[in-house]
C-alpha cells in the first residue's frame, strides 16, 4: 500500500547542509548585473554566427527585415523571428547545422512520429558544454562526486541517457547505464550496486515501485536518496506519492532535445521551489501563446529559449510549447526560476469548449484514497460529441459498490475543479500500460 495511504510522512533523509557558495562554479555565483553582461555578449555572438553560418536563418532574419546588428541589448531579441519544430522538420536532416559534418561529433533525433524527425547535430564544445549544466544539475539537486548514478532515461537518439551519463561522469559520479526496461532486473541492480541517485522520468518510477512491492522489497529502505525526474509534467502530488514511497528526494529537471537535452533548468534539492534555468547557456522568454508577444517575468505562457553558446545547432528563439512562469532566483540568485510545467500548448485536450490538461488530471487521482496512480484518460465520440473516460487502477482489488463510489468521487471532482462532465471506470490492478519512459496518458479514438 502507497505509503501516502497509511500516513509515512514525506522522505526526511537528510543530505547534509546546502552547499557553500564557494562551492558553487563561478558561474553559478555571478550576480544578476554580471549574468545579463555575459548574456548580451553571448546572444550577440550567436545571433550573429547563425546568421553568417545558417541559411535558414539568413532567409528568415531577412524576411523579418532584421539583422544581427540591431541587437544592442536584450529587449532586442523580441525583433527576431522565432524558431519551431516546423523549421527543424522543413530543414530535415542536417539544414540547421552552423558547422561542416566534420565538425559534428553527435546526433540526436526526435522519433519523428508525426512527420520528419527533428535532428541536432552536436560539436565537441557542444558536449562538453552540455555535460557541464548536466553536472550542475545533479550537484544542485543534491549529487556528489563519489555517488553511483542509476540512470533509467532511455540511450539512442532520446536525448536523456547520454546526456545523464556525461552529466554525471564529468560530477565525478559512477553512472549506471541500466537505460529503460527490464524492471525486473533494474530493481535487481538498485539492491545489488546500492546508488544514491536514480534519474528516469516520474511516472517510470511509478513503474519501479510496482516492481519493489512485486519482489517483496521495502523501496523505503533501499539506497537511492535522490530522484532527478524530468521528461514528462508532473504534480506536486506525485512528488508527495514518491518522496513518500521510496523515501528520497525527488526533483525536477527540464530540458529538450531541439535546445540541448536535459540539463537546461534544475530544481535545487534545498529549496524545491521550481527550477533554475541555466541562463549563462540558455536565454530564456515567455510569451503569449496565441498573440506571440513577449510577457513581464511572473506571467503565465509559453516558454521560448535562445541557445548562448551553442556551436553545432544554434537555436534562436525556440518554441518549446512547454507552458510555465518566470521567477527569480532563490537556491542560485542569479538564474531566474521556471514553475513546473503546467502542461504543453500542444497537449492541451478541448472537451466541449474547455481547455483541460493531463496533469490537472494526476493532480485529483493522487489526492483520492484508495487508488494508484497509474491512470489513462481516452478521448472518443458518442453522437457526434467529444467524450472523455478516465480509466484509473484501484490500489487493491475492489468490490463493486467500492468501484462505484470512487468512480463517483472522481467524477464530482473533475467537474467542480476543471468545469467538465466526464465518466470515470476504476480498473483492477496491472490493467494499464507501465511506462518504460515518456507514458502515453492520453488515447484519442476520435475521428477528426
């Protein structure tokens, strides 16, 4: 049973004081006067290196009737176009590339499910940059040189492997490169080798715990102190479920493969208040979703990143589609802060007229007693309108008037918080897909 269900406190394995300021890098310690002067050096130099090396940016800098020389100083990044997931796509294989092939010493790729995969081309500054935030990451969440790192993000053209596996190695950690699947076996190894960090995304940590309870181990007493989940929104409540669960520390790191990987903002172990974005390396916006304009730090809207010291692939204003807030800096105060992501503008589900998330959706199964976490929500139609059912697993085996009643309570509760009816049918244990990396939340078996 969850140890949310029984009344086990939150993990208080304790990590030791925060780190010292002078243990942190010196780019970590500069003032927010100093970041924004190696920001405007840096932005300057790669607005100006994508216009002279990438031709998909020359023809778009000159569509918007811009040019390098008009950025004199931040605000001015506004003047210049952004850039999609449709430029990577129309630019298939290597057309973003600033640099010859020779040059490129890794590729990365999205899956390309829904049309030409995105590519990033990586030079060897590139890497090592990128195994620098990495590093940063897993210190601010709570790593140390020394620890053995379990790293369950899948290896390949999946950004989040190599760019854990570098990250922790330059640490000075023991990585573990275990990739996803095999559950069976990866609770095996977490038993066997003992690591302190485990990095995977939240809801495949669901799946371990699973597995733990399968083989009859306690997961609270087991190594692992720190959780850095990232890959996937995730609730304050599922950060409860598994702090509690495992007993360790979860935290949140963000990133994307278009941009760099993971690494791009760390949520510091210390103060878990949202996560620092890295900004000596990655500019960050919001802007309104819809209008396209750029919104005062403490907006809600979505997140657009410029790359500062990208050689391979620079990016200039990308769209991540990832919706979150902009806040200053607290654990680290020179770097602002970015909530955690309320969901994606492409996740978005519109049911009769209402925008709704999946998240908003984890955030009521996880405050419900007597079910797991593991749900799905599928979109289909009856007579011509959307409909929206949310399968959800009950913890154990339940009677059917027990059924009926958590079927009812959830159902009351979507619709006086999100403002829609749906229907709700609570299915036995093991029903549902297990994530061995992103979960697939949403099926939709509608026709348009």
């Amino acid at each position: 049973m969850s140890a949310r269900h029984n009344g086990v406190p939150a993990a208080t394995r304790g990590l030791g004081p925060a780190p010292r300021h002078e243990e942190l890098s010196p780019a970590e310690r500069m003032s927010v006067d100093e970041l924004r002067a190696v920001q405007l050096e840096r932005l300057q130099w790669t607005v100006r290196y994508a216009y002279q090396n990438v031709p998909a940016y020359r023809r778009r800098f000159e569509q918007a009737g811009v040019h390098p020389d008009e950025l004199r100083e931040l605000a001015d990044l506004a003047k210049f176009p952004y850039t999609t997931k449709q430029d990577l796509r129309d630019n298939y294989p290597f057309g973003m590339l600033a640099v010859p092939m020779r040059e490129v010493r890794r590729i990365h790729a999205s899956s390309g499910t829904t049309g030409n995969a995105t590519v990033t081309g990586y030079t060897a500054e590139d890497i090592d940059s990128w195994a620098t935030v990495m590093a940063r990451s897993i210190f601010a969440a709570g790593g140390r040189p020394g620890h053995k790192v379990h790293i369950c993000y899948g290896y390949g053209l999946f950004t989040g492997g190599l760019g854990a596996h570098y990250g922790a190695e330059k640490l000075g950690c023991a990585t573990i490169p275990v990739s996803g699947g095999m559950t069976a076996r990866q609770v095996r190894l977490i038993t066997d080798f003992q690591p302190e960090v485990i990095m995977g995304t939240p809801t495949y940590l669901l799946t371990l715990l699973d597995e733990f309870d399968r083989q009859g181990i306690d997961a609270t007493e087991s190594s692992l102190r720190i959780g850095i989940l990232g890959a996937e929104p995730w609730t304050e409540q599922l950060r409860a479920e598994l702090e509690s669960r495992m007993n360790l520390h979860a935290v949140n790191i963000y990133g994307l493969s278009e941009v760099m990987g993971p690494g791009v903002a760390q949520e510091c172990v210390e103060t878990k208040d949202g996560l620092h974005i890295w900004e000596d390396h990655f500019y960050p916006e919001v802007i309104d979703p819809l209008e396209q304009t750029p919104l005062p730090d403490g907006s809600t809207g979505e997140l657009v990143l410029t790359t500062l010291t990208k050689r391979g692939q620079p990016v200039i204003r990308y769209r991540t589609r990832d919706l979150t807030t902009l806040r200053p800096g607290t654990a680290r105060p020179g770097y602002r802060r970015m909530d955690r992501l309320t969901g994606r503008s492409d996740d978005m589900i519109i049911l009769r007229g209402v925008n709704v998330f999946p998240i908003h959706f984890e955030e009521i199964v996880l405050g419900t007693e007597g079910l797991s976490p593991h749900f799905q929500l599928r979109l289909f139609e009856r007579d011509r309108v959307d409909q929206l059912e949310v399968l959800i697993e009950a913890m154990e085996p339940e009677t059917p008037a027990g059924t009926t009643s958590a079927a009812a309570e959830i159902a009351g509760k979507v619709k006086d918080t999100l403002g829609v009816t749906v229907g709700v049918r609570i299915v036995a244990p093991d029903t549902l897909e297990r994530s061995v990396g992103k979960l697939r939340r949403v099926i939709d078996e509608r026709s348009h």
